[in-house]
C-alpha cells in the first residue's frame, strides 16, 4: 500500500516531537546527575569536615564553638542596634530626633513647613531626622523685643552655619545614632549571653529536662519559634516600612550636594525663594577662607624661611619677595648698628650688604649671639630669630572670642598644623549664647585642633555650663579655679563671672569680676607656680599684675587687639606680662571675617617661661599677615609699663585708642594710657 503525504508529515512531526523529548529526557537526566554529584560533593565536605572537626580535642572544639556563637550573635545584634538606632542631636538651632531606617532614605521631617528627602548613600540603611523646638531662654519672663531680636539673628546665623557646613551636622547625628546603635547590640548581646550562661550553668535536672520535653512537642516549639519571629518583626518592620516619598526636586539647588533631594510643603517654597542667596552666600565664604588657607600657608612658608625677622603679608597665595628682602636688609643693617656698641666686633665684621632674604637673615644672625649675651635696658630689642634664643620648645596656639565661625575656627586648626603647635589655648566666648545646639561650635573646634595637639580652654561670658562640660567629654581641660598642668605648662583660670544671653548679661554665681580677679591672685602665689593665667575678662588683669606671682596673662573679650603690656608688680618687683587679643566687631562673625581678626602664636622655653610671641592676621581682603617674633618687653629703669605692638602697621589694629605701633622691636619710651588693658571703658564685648 502506497504511503500518502499526510503519513509522511505525520510520522516526521512525531520524530520531531520524540526528539525533543528525548533531549529534555537528557537535559533532566543531567541535571539530576549534577545534583547528586554536587550533593555527593557537599556531603562528603561535611563529612570530612566533621571528622576533622571530632579529630579536634575537646577543649578546641569549645573554643571554636564559642567564638563562633559569639560571633554569629554580635553580628545579628548589631544588625538589630543599627535597625533601630534613635539618638537627638541639633540642626541648625533646632533640637531635633535621629532614627535610622530601612527605606534606603534620607528624610528631613520639617513638620508644617513640609519634608526633604533624598536618596541614602549608605544604600539599604536610611535616616529619618524629625526637627523639634528652638531651644528658648530658661527665663523667658525677662523676654523682650529687643532679646528676641537678638535670638532670632542668631537663629539665622545657625541656620547658615548649617548651609555652609552640613557635615558637622550630619557627623554630629551619626555619631549619636551609632552610639545609641551599640548600645542597642549590647543589651541584645548581653541577654542572650546570659540566657546561654543560665542554660550551660543550669542542672540536667529539672531544667534541660523539662526543656528538651517542650521542645520535643510540635505545638511548643512552633509557639517558640513564632514568638521570636514575632519580637524581631517588631522591632525590623516599622524600620522597613516605605513611605510615599513627595516633592519634587528644585533647580534653585542645582550644582549643589542637594541637586536631587525632593522637597515638599512650604520649604520648596522657602528653599526656591532664598535658595539663590544662601547658595551665593555659601560660595563666596568657600572661595573667601580658601585663600585665606592659601595665603596662611604662603606667608607662614616665607616667615619661616626669615627666621621670623620681619612681619610678612600673603595676597592670593603670594608674597612680595622684592619688598620682603628690602624690609630684611633694613632691619638686618639696623640691629648690626645697634648691636656694634654692646659688642666687641670688629668694623670688618659687619655684615654687608647681600642679595636675597636668606642672606641677609644669615648676616643679622652673625650679630645674635652678642645682642643675646647681655641685654642692656636701654637698647632696642629685636625681633626675628635673635630674640627668640629657645623658640620651638614648647608652642601655643591662642585664640579668643570665635563666638561659633565656623571657618575661622578651621583657620586656627590650619595654623596649629603649620606652628606644630604643642598646646591650642582657646581664650573664651567660643559659642553665641552656649545653647545646647552650640556644641557644633565645640566639636568644629576639637576636630580642627591635631589630635597630637593638647587643648585647654576658659570659659566667657557667651559660653554656659554646658559648653564647658561638652569641652570636656571631647577631652579638653577648661580652666576650673585651680592649677592645671597642660603639656608642660601650668595654667590657672576660671569661668568669668558674667554670663550673657539673648537677655542679656547677668552675673553666673556670687562673684564679681574683682573677686574672681583676687581669688586667682591668691592660688597664684600658692605652693605650684603658675605659667600663664587664661582668663577671658582683661579686667582682672590688675589684681594679678599687682600680685605679680604669674609673670603671663591672657585674655580676649574686648574684641580690640591691644598686643602685649609689661609691668613691674610692686609686691613682687617682677614683670608680669599681660596679652589682649581678638577682633573687631562683627571680626568673628558669620562669612568673612569684616575687621582684622587676630590670633597668636606663643613660644615657651623648657621651663614655662614665655620668650617670643608673634601675632597672625586675617585680613577682610583674605590677606594674611605673619608677624614678626617678638620678645617679652624688658623693663628699662624709670619706666612702669611697656606695651609693645603686634603689628607695625597702626591700620592692623582695631583699637583707636591703642598706642601708636612703634618699628618692629622699639619699645615706646611711656605706654600711653588708652592702651592700659585695664581700661574699663573699652571692656565692653560686643
């Protein structure tokens, strides 16, 4: 029988199909084949395993076991701390609620004003920040609109302060939630070694017996089971609980760390409105204390490289090499004239004239020694590296009145680093008003001071208990009435008497300023001797000078620089030096600075004792000025007091009644009484 085309089709489709199948046959017969080999290969690994580990003697074998639920149980309760870590820390002004998430967001709750929120960079771990209350004035009775006014400027201020450096923030809040994290993993922790402790410690009879008998009934084991699922869920679910994310993200922002977080509510509003000009704000106090750093570092390079002969000014991170080399031979050809008649060298010893500031420095130290040997009391001191015969023993950064600027508080970190500063000493009124959110103000302080540096500190009449403890716990000394031994140096200080706030200023104990002044008077002239009394208020410098026990006083306040004044205590017939620093009004304030801000670089010898000083200027151009090395004034017979300028040029100094800033060494025959640090008038801080 002839076979037709359809029966031909057919028995080709079937030879397909069977075909396929045998090949899926195949395919599966494989995959079988691989998973009992791979299975084979597991088991004969855990067999292997196992008979290693029963070759393992006893001992090692609890060890391991040991460390192995250790582990295994720390990782988990970490895990569980992280998930569920709260922790408050301010923003801004505001008090404000850390919680960590599992949403992989970051979200700042504004309340009525609306959110922010933004993609976490810590990818599944998230944050949510909700803002609590302005911290207001403890007594809100005596409130006015003059001290409102006032904290509501503040409250700008800070909020600023949070535009232009989010990260001491944000670090501040995550170091509380990891904090808090731990925390959390150790109470987990703890419980569960406990329960492990109970179990290894309890009898075989009744407790593991009566143990083993529930767990062998389904019913009680799966109940077990479910209640530690449950208690997990508990604490992970909310944690991972995603919310609709709103808003939208805003142009105003665009170029900024904050392109393409989404705001919603009123803040868009606000941030759409003002954004343009804190975002302007911001990027011009970037780009101004960028070259202050630049110029900083510039002019400390070149006074370096002249020993510290002469002042040096830095613009746009340059130095004036042709004038800087004429005011080092002026000043070199000056000391060989005054040297020559208190020296026995001969006319061919004089140093000529040579090209090059390192020259000509090198000429000038010829004559050192013999200007050093013995000291006339009428001679013309000198600066530079003659009159610092011990300088780099022991070095002290000095700083006073920053009242919160951020970045000038990063400057003086900047010139620990370049002075290799020993000890940062900061002179008071580090905070605004030494509210609770202000610690920002410490801790940007702590991290700019080298961790190799040491650190004390005086309380002002801005900065609160809380200030001070905050200080503390980031491992600061904070001058408490008694003698303290910093690095080497023995510091006396104590809180001033004043406390202002936004109220206004009010004594903060019993004691007036007089009477802090006479207390610390009398602990000086006690049994340790004191190298330096940091004290914020200059008007307790009478008592101690008249004391005379402490032959060096620090003290800022006043926002006027004043340089150093030497007097002969008439209890004692020592010198007692006395040193005033600062800036202007407003020279410490948010942004740039507006005035001359100073700070000071203080050289002691082996012994405590202060041989040189030197002031460092931040100009409101963004120029920087390295000032000379400047000895301790000496005493010339006849004479009362001394004061010695920081700067040469009258126009450094903010202080219209300070003395006329006399050629970088000469001491004035007679202070002039507006430069007396005791005048009361000009006490006042701004």
């Amino acid at each position: 029988m002839a076979r037709t085309d359809t029966d031909a089709g057919t028995e080709a489709d079937t030879n397909v199909d069977t075909g396929a199948v045998g090949r899926a046959v195949d395919l599966w017969t494989g995959a079988l084949t691989a998973a009992r080999r791979c299975g084979a290969l597991v088991l004969t690994v855990l067999l292997s395993a196992r008979t290693r580990w029963r070759r393992l003697r006893s001992g090692t074998r609890a060890v391991i076991s040991t460390a192995a639920m250790i582990l295994t149980s720390s990782l988990v309760s970490l895990l569980l701390g992280l998930s569920t870590a709260t922790a408050s820390a301010p923003v801004g002004p505001h008090e404000a609620t850390w919680s960590t998430t599992l949403d992989s967001t970051v979200t700042l709750d504004l309340g009525p004003l609306g959110t922010a929120s933004m993609q976490s960079p810590a990818g599944l771990l998230g944050v949510k920040v909700v803002l609590g209350e302005i911290p207001g004035d403890p007594a809100p009775d005596a409130a006015n609109a003059a001290s409102v006014g006032q904290s509501l400027s503040s409250d700008a201020a800070s909020y600023l302060s949070l535009i232009s450096h989010p990260d001491l923030t944000i670090r501040q809040g995550l170091y509380g939630l990891a904090s808090d994290a731990l925390r959390r993993a150790g109470v987990i922790e703890a419980i569960f070694l406990c329960c492990v402790a109970a179990w290894s410690l309890a009898p075989t009879k009744p407790l593991r017996e009566t143990v083993r008998a529930g767990a062998s009934q389904r019913w009680a084991a799966a109940v077990a089971v479910s209640a530690v699922v449950a208690a997990v869920a508990s604490l992970l679910v909310p944690a991972m609980r995603t919310t609709t994310v709103h808003g939208s993200t805003l142009s105003a922002l665009e170029g900024t760390p904050m392109a393409r977080a989404r705001f919603s509510g009123r803040i868009a509003d606000i941030v759409t409105a003002y954004g343009p000009k804190a975002r302007s704000f911001v990027e011009a106090n970037k780009d101004f204390y960028a070259k202050a750093d630049t110029n900083l570092r510039a002019a400390w390079k070149s006074a370096e490289q002249t020993d510290g002969l002469v002042d040096v000014t830095a613009a746009e991170g340059k130095v004036d090499t042709e004038d800087l080399q004429a005011r080092i031979k002026e000043a070199s050809a000056k000391t060989v004239v005054e040297a020559e008649p208190a020296s026995s060298a001969s006319p061919q010893e004089t140093p000529q004239s040579t090209e090059g500031a390192a020259a000509a420095a090198a000429a000038a130290t010829t004559v050192a020694s013999s200007a050093q040997a013995t000291p006339s009391t009428t001679a013309t001191p000198t600066t530079g590296a003659r009159s610092v015969s011990e300088r780099g023993r022991k070095t002290a950064v000095l700083t006073t009145d920053l009242h919160c600027n951020l970045d000038v508080i990063a400057f003086s970190g900047v010139l620990d680093q370049l002075s290799d500063a020993d000890i940062h000493m900061d002179d008071g009124d580090l905070t605004m008003t030494g509210s609770d959110p202000e610690r920002v103000c410490v801790d940007a302080l702590t991290q700019a001071v080298p961790s190799s540096t040491a650190k004390v500190a005086t309380v002002g009449n801005h900065d609160s208990d809380a200030t001070a403890a905050r200080l503390r716990s980031q491992g600061w000394t904070v001058t408490n009435g008694s003698v303290q031994k910093v690095a080497g140096i023995t510091v006396l200080g104590d809180d001033d008497a004043d406390r202002t706030t936004a109220a206004g200023t009010k004594p903060r104990s019993g004691e007036t300023t007089e009477q802090v002044a006479a207390r610390l008077a009398k602990v000086s002239c006690g049994r340790t001797p004191v190298d330096v009394i940091l004290i914020h208020q200059p008007a307790t410098f009478d008592p101690l000078m008249n004391e005379g026990c402490a032959p060096l006083l620090l003290a800022g306040h006043v926002h006027a620089e004043r340089g150093m004044t030497t007097a002969i205590s008439p209890q004692t017939g020592r010198p007692v030096s006395g040193i005033i620093s600062g800036a202007g009004k407003g020279g410490t304030s948010l942004g740039s600075v507006t005035e001359d801000a100073f700070l000071h670089v203080l050289s002691f010898d082996s012994t405590g004792a202060l041989v040189s000083w030197r002031a460092v200027i931040l100009h409101p151009d963004a120029s920087v000025t390295v000032g000379a090395w400047r000895p301790v004034a000496g005493i010339s017979p006849g004479q009362e007091k001394v004061t010695t300028a920081s700067t040469p040029d009258p126009s450094a100094s903010v202080n219209p009644e300070q003395t006329p800033a006399e050629v970088p060494g000469e001491v004035p025959a007679e202070s002039e009484e507006g430069a007396e640090p005791q005048d009361q008038a000009d006490l006042s801080d701004g």
